[in-house]
C-alpha cells in the first residue's frame, strides 16, 4: 500500500511534465504556416496561457486546471473545421499524452482512496473492539467483587449501568419506532442499539440486557 502512496509524487511529475509539453506545443503551433494549424492552436493557447508551467502549484490544484484544460481543449478540437489540422500532428499526440497521465492518476487516486476508506474502517472497528473487550473485562471484575466481596462500590458501579442500559434501550426503541414511521412501516434496523450492548454476563463473557451483582 505504501509503495503505491509513494508514487503519486512520481504521477504529479508526469503530469507536470506532459502539461508542460502539450501547453509548448500549443504555443509553437500559433505560429504555423498553416492556418487551420494556426487557428487551431491560437484557439487552444486561450485556456492554456495563463496557466504558466503549473510547476508550482499543490496536486488538487494541478488536478483542476489539468480537467479544465482537457474539457475545453476537447470542445475545441471537437470542432469539423479543425478535423484535418489535428489528425496526426504534434498537437494532438501531446494532448493524447496529456489525457493519458491524467487518466493514470485519477485512476491510483480513487485506488488510494479506497485503501484509506478501508484503512479507516478497520482501525474503527479494532478500537470498536478494544473498547468493548476492556469493558467487559472491568464488568467482569465488578461482578466478582459484588458477587464474593460484597463490595459495594462495585455493586453501585452495576446499578448505575443497569439503569444507563434501561435508559439507552427506551432511547433506541423511540428512535427505532420514529425511522419505521419515517420509512412508512418499514421495518427498522437499530443497529445504535446493537453497538451499545454493555451489560455482560459474568459466566458467558456475552453481553445481555442487564447486570446482576451476584
């Protein structure tokens, strides 16, 4: 994955590079001798001057005037009376090779997005995880201690999450009843309640309804 992030360096220098060329080329032609040629790049070279090299510029902006470049130049060449001056000239070889390495790094762009998505999902899920494990684990104790110590901090520890738990599922099951009211009886899915189920039994390590002290 790594290896593919350390290349969009590499793409934005080919980019750089191939705009460079084509917005050169463009320049060239405004001079030709032939005037359909000449027409043509005069034509172009108004979406293209202003750009300056776009050496400078950071890799969402390149992006921008890149597609802009291409959509107009695009309308342009698209035009009947330019169809004989484009075909096979230097022009149209450098644009070619323009659309080529941009199609190229939008292509590893919404790769490298997706990787990230997937990334961020799964460290979400592992913390997810982690917190559910460490409480069970601290319930697990506090049913221990209340169950063969009679400690009563631990006991109120358990009251105070039962009556959280009962809180919670009253809160769930009004949102629950409101999205199938929403959805005109459709059945919901309260999945918010399913990622709050804390209470734990003891024994099972799964989690239930409610907590017992002993």
């Amino acid at each position: 994955m790594q290896r593919r992030l350390h290349r969009f360096p590499l793409f934005d220098s080919k980019r750089t590079v191939a705009f460079r060329n084509f917005r050169g080329t463009v320049k060239v032609l405004t001079g030709s001798l032939d005037q359909q040629r000449s027409a043509l790049a005069k034509e172009i070279w108004e979406y293209v001057k202003g750009y300056g090299n776009a050496g400078s510029v950071d890799q969402k902006s390149l992006t921008g005037i890149i597609e802009s470049v291409i959509a107009n130049v695009q309308a342009v060449i698209g035009k009947e009376e330019y169809a004989e001056a484009l075909a096979g000239s230097e022009l149209e070889l450098a644009f070619n090779a323009l659309k080529e390495v941009q199609g190229a790094f939008a292509e590893a762009n919404q790769t490298r997005a997706e990787e990230r998505r997937i990334r961020e999902e799964t460290t979400s899920k592992n913390l997810r995880n982690d917190c559910i494990s460490a409480f069970r684990q601290l319930i697990n104790f506090a049913q221990y201690n209340a169950a063969t110590k009679g400690d009563e901090s631990c006991m109120a520890f358990i009251d105070k999450v039962n009556v959280f738990i009962a809180n919670s599922r009253s809160l769930y099951k009004a949102r629950a009843k409101a999205r199938a009211k929403a959805r005109e009886g459709a059945s919901p899915e309260p999945r918010d309640a399913a990622a709050l189920a804390l209470p734990v039994n003891a024994a099972t390590g799964i989690a239930e309804g409610r907590i017992n002290a002993a």
